[in-house]
C-alpha cells in the first residue's frame, strides 16, 4: 500500500508512549500471528519494548466476548489485526473504555469506522493484499522492512496471498534461497519448500486450544532475529509436536473424503462433514478446492456448533456473502455467524439450524 493510505497506523504506532499499555488481538492464523509480531516490532522500536499483550479472541467469534472485553478496563490503547470487528462495536469499544484503537484489516466491511483505520479495500473494494504484508508496509515507514519480510512472507503464503506480492518472495528467494522452491508459486510456497513448512507449522488455526499456541507461535518469531534462528526456539519445537499429530488426522479425514463427501453435481457444490479433534476443515478445504478450483467445498465441524470452511478457489461466486445469505435468520437471532473473502470464507451455528442452513446455500447458488 501507498504510504499515504498508511498514515492513520502510522501515526498512531509513532505516538505510543512507554507507560501505555498495550493490547494487540488478532486472527487466530498465522496471517493475524505474522502481523501480530510485526506491529509489536515497531512498538519495540518506537517505545522500548512491544506490546504489553498479544491474544486472540477468547471465542472464535467476529466479536469480543465479555472475557475480551474485562482486560480492555487496564488498556490504554488496542490494535486489531487482520480481524474485521464491526465498526459499531470498535466505536462503543473505544468510547466505553476510554481506548485509542487501531484497526489493520484487509477483509471486507461495512461502515468504515470512526478510528484510524488500514484496509486497501476503502480504495478499491476488490483489493486482497494479506494483512501480514500490510504490516510489513507499515514497518517501512520506521526502517524495519528488511528485518520483517520473512516474518510477513509466512503470513502471505497461508493466507493465500503470494499473488499479490510477488516482489515481496522474489526478495526473500534472494536472501534465503535454501528454504525455497524453483517456482514461487503460492503452490509451490505453500507445499514443497522448508519456508512453507515454518508457515504451516505455525499457523494455529487448526489447534484446539489456540490462544495457547498463538502465544507460542507469537514468541517463537519474536525470539527469532533470522529466519534460520526459528526452528532452534522452545515455543517452535512445542508447535511442531503438535503439526505433527494435526497432519496425521489430516491425512486420516482426506482417506474418508472419497467415501464421505455429498455431491451435488447441478451446482458444482461439495459437503465434507468431519469429526475431529482438530480445527482442520480450513486445511482439508483448501487441499480439496485447489484440485477442482471451479467447485464450491464446504467442510463442516459437526459438535454442538456447526464451523464450517468455505472454498471455491476460481472465485466464480462470492463465498462471503453467499455464507451469509444462507444463515436462516432465527439463527442470527443467536449469534450464528458468517464472513470472510471471496474465495474462502466460514460459518459458525447452532447445530439446530445446519439443515436449514444447506438447504439455504444450495438454492442460492
């Protein structure tokens, strides 16, 4: 992004104080994780030290929780990254408890809010440039770029956004040419280089107890000064343990998929519903739409809440508000919940309201 479209974060990062407290929440994936610690960078730059506190949400919800929102009465300041809270709530938030606040994004919204506020979509509403790499833009207006690229890179590459920035791995394939592939193609990042695996490991989207491994994912990177020290981290190491066991469910649901999947043919619409121990219906989205592109694949998480992960990788519909046309209203009435991009995008509901919910997408598709 232009550095004038940047003003309002960097201001905002150059007049932190030393005796602010400082709370940054973020996306609970590694695009949020990798923005995370290039904000709480240039806190550290700026005031001596970085954020007081980085977390995600208490629930996986667009929202703050009241667990959230116990911590803001001891924040003077809060940054919200690649996490599109509503602008009503950002506006109550900051009135009610006394807040400036920040918000880095780059996912579709409503009403732009009133707090200074990055998102290249107010120009161009089409526009999907990762967060991670918007921070990194942010970072170059205070000289720390060269530090951080790497650290935005795995941000960029599970947030499938190595198209939008192709400048940015053509630099890091110069500096750390081992880790990566022939052909810097979001596959081939993703999939087949070392670089990739560190950003697959660390991205804890999948892991139960995530506000733990964010924590870890978090300090592993801001404890590395160089890519090559990453894998040498304790909090690394505990991640990996854990990918470890992630991968072999993965391996065990994507056997079931051929047996298991609903087709619907006429619409060109797969549902993949899933039991596991793990947040893994993103992965195994992802994995089934980059083999069939023009396909919609929904995986779904059946517990006591419905998740679902929505794929469709030729963006021939917009999955985001496609999802949220399908909730059935006395579903929202509850709190159901459905957002995100054009080509991938998710749902969270009451089990109760997932029959309607289908019924509803495959007539609106």
């Amino acid at each position: 992004m232009q550095s004038e479209n940047l003003k309002p974060a960097v201001e905002f990062l150059r007049n932190a104080s030393e005796n602010e407290k400082i709370e940054i929440v973020h996306h609970w994936d590694m695009d949020g994780t990798s923005s995370s610690v290039i904000v709480s960078k240039i806190l550290e730059e700026v005031r001596g030290r970085p954020a007081d506190n980085v977390t995600i949400p208490y629930e996986r919800a667009y929202h703050l929780e009241e667990e959230d929102r116990k911590r803001l009465e001891e924040v003077d300041r809060l940054i919200v990254l690649d996490f599109n809270l509503e602008a009503d709530e950002l506006e109550e938030l900051e009135e009610e408890y006394d807040l400036e606040i920040l918000v880095v994004d780059h996912h579709t919204f409503g009403r732009e809010p009133e707090v200074p506020f990055v998102n290249p979509r107010t120009e161009d509403g089409e526009a999907y440039v990762p967060c991670s790499k918007i921070c990194l833009d942010i970072s170059a207006e205070f000289g720390l770029e060269d530090g951080l690229d790497w650290i935005a890179g795995l941000g960029v590459i599970q947030d499938f956004g190595v198209n939008s920035c192709p400048e940015l791995f053509e630099k890091l394939d110069e500096k750390y040419g081992t880790y990566f592939p022939e052909e810097l193609t979001q596959e081939e990042l993703a999939k087949n280089c070392e670089y990739g695996r560190y950003s697959s490991v660390l991205n804890i989207k999948p892991y139960r107890d995530s506000k733990h491994f964010a924590k870890l994912a978090y300090q592993a990177l801001m404890n590395s000064g160089e890519l090559q020290e990453l894998e040498a981290q304790e909090e690394y190491r505990q991640v990996y343990e854990v990918y470890l066991e992630m991968q072999d469910e993965f391996n065990r649901m994507m056997e079931d998929y051929e047996e298991d999947r609903e087709i619907n043919r006429d619409k060109c619409i797969i549902f993949f519903e899933i039991d596991s121990d793990f947040n893994i219906t993103s992965s195994i989205a992802t994995n089934m739409s980059t083999k069939t592109p023009d396909w919609i694949h929904l995986v779904i998480q059946k517990d006591d809440e419905i998740n679902i992960s929505a794929r469709c990788q030729s963006g021939r519909v917009d999955l985001g508000d496609l999802l949220q046309k399908a909730l059935p209203e006395d579903a929202k009435k509850e709190g159901a919940e459905a957002g995100g991009h054009r080509k991938a995008a998710g749902a969270s509901m009451d089990k109760k309201y997932y029959e309607e919910f289908k019924k509803n997408f495959t007539e609106i598709v």
